[in-house]
C-alpha cells in the first residue's frame, strides 16, 4: 500500500471515529494499532512512530 493510499484509509478512520461519536474517547494504544474509542484509527508499523507517540498527539488536538 502506498503511503497516500495509507494516508487515506487513515482518514476514513478518523472521520467514522468522530460521526459515530468516539471521538467522546480519548485515543488509547492496544499494541501497535491506535485506537479512538471503538474505532481503530491505525497499525504502525516498522519505521512508524510508536502508537503510543500518536496517541499523545491525537489527545492534545482533540
């Protein structure tokens, strides 16, 4: 997959995360993948910043 292909579904994600109201969540990390409520926003993977470091990113903007 292409990283804007990436950059997309991550998108997708974050748009379904917020219409379905997880967005009342704060973003957690479950092993690699991060999570906003229910809604699995992204797996890193290698050569990704660790799922914890883009949780504490999410947190800060929402």
């Amino acid at each position: 997959m292409s990283t804007a292909e990436r950059a997309y579904f991550v998108e997708g994600n974050l748009a379904a995360a917020y219409h379905n109201g997880h967005n009342k969540s704060a973003a957690r990390a479950e092993g690699n993948t991060v999570m906003l409520g229910a809604q699995p926003i992204m797996t890193c993977v290698s050569g990704d910043e660790s799922a914890q470091t883009l949780v504490d990113r999410l947190n800060k903007i929402k």
